[in-house]
C-alpha cells in the first residue's frame, strides 16, 4: 500500500485524486513518445505516483471510465486517425538516419582541425580542401537535420547560427580569407 489508503489523501476520492489523474493519463500516453528509446521507455510518473495511477486505472469503476474516456480519443483520432503526432519531432517522427563522418569528428573518433566551436556549432578545416580556405560548419546537435531538406521551423535557430558562424569565419583573414568567400550549402 502507498500512503497506507487508495487515493492520495485517504480512503476516500479527493479533489487532488479528480485534478491529478487526468493529467497522469495524458501523461502515460503522451511522454513515452518523447523518451530516446522507444524499445524501453521509462516511466513518466514517480513509481508512488505510477502505483496510485494503475490502482485507480483497474480498480475504481468511476476512474476506469474516465481513463478509457481520455485515452479512445487520443488512440483512436490522435494517433490512429489524424496521425498527431508524425510531425512532431521525438513524438512520431525521429531521426534514424545512420550515422556520417560528421558524427565521428563531433565524437572525436576522426580528428578535425578546429576552426571555432561553441554549444551550438562545429567549423573545421576539410581535409581535402578545394580551395586554399575551405571551411565546413556543422551543427553539434543535428536533431533530424540530416539533410537541408529535412529542415522545419524548429531548425531556424540552428541555420541561422551556421550562417553567423559562416559570416565570422569568413572575415577570419588567418584562415586564408581575403576580401570575401564563397559560402557553399550542402544538401546531404
């Protein structure tokens, strides 16, 4: 027994028990598409809280029905019918594209001239230069940003960095940079 009773403050339903366990059932749901793994996901609840939760989930008939009431419309339209949350990054959608060399030279696997770093970008001189100042910029975090293509509204913040950093390291006349530079966007 968790707190020596059925519901959070005692033997009878309170307000907190009503206010909570909604919440909790969306939580269930909805948290779990947003852990890194998905073959074993952690719970989202404190383990008191997941035991008050399963027990009113399977033996409260009032509470069961509520549980059932919120969870049809998020299986049924949400996720099965409308598809939700394919578009939301973690939730549906994920990056499962293997890994690059770029992920070896963040991970120091391959060792890279280090032109400039911060928390957000990585810039390197290649190593097979096709000019005498040959720059590549990359993001530490590619967050599904594999290819340009793959872009969305929540990787503005990081191409724009890319191309600050871009500006920067093109003004950097140590780098072999004169009166300008050709900056080149890949895709892929």
């Amino acid at each position: 027994d968790y707190y020596g009773a059925n519901y959070l403050c005692g033997n009878e339903v309170s307000l907190a028990d009503a206010t909570l366990f909604p919440s909790a059932v969306f939580a269930t749901f909805m948290l779990p598409k947003f852990d890194t793994d998905l073959n074993h996901p952690q719970s989202p609840l404190p383990p008191k809280v997941t035991k008050w939760f399963d027990n009113l989930r399977t033996n409260d008939a009032v509470f069961s029905k509520v549980y059932d009431e919120i969870m049809d419309p998020l299986v049924n339209t949400w996720d099965s019918k409308n598809h939700r949350w394919d578009d939301i990054r973690l939730a549906g959608l994920r990056d499962v594209a293997p890994g690059t060399i770029f992920d070896k030279i963040l991970s120091g696997d391959i060792p890279a001239s280090i032109v400039k770093e911060d928390e957000h970008i990585f810039a390197f001189k290649d190593i097979n230069p096709a000019a005498p100042a040959h720059i590549l910029i990359i993001p530490k975090d590619r967050n599904g940003l594999t290819n340009l293509r793959e872009a969305t509204e929540e990787h503005v913040d990081i191409l724009g960095r890319l191309m600050v950093a871009a500006g920067e390291i093109a003004r950097d006349e140590s780098l072999g940079f004169g009166d300008g530079a050709r900056i080149v966007i890949n895709d892929g």
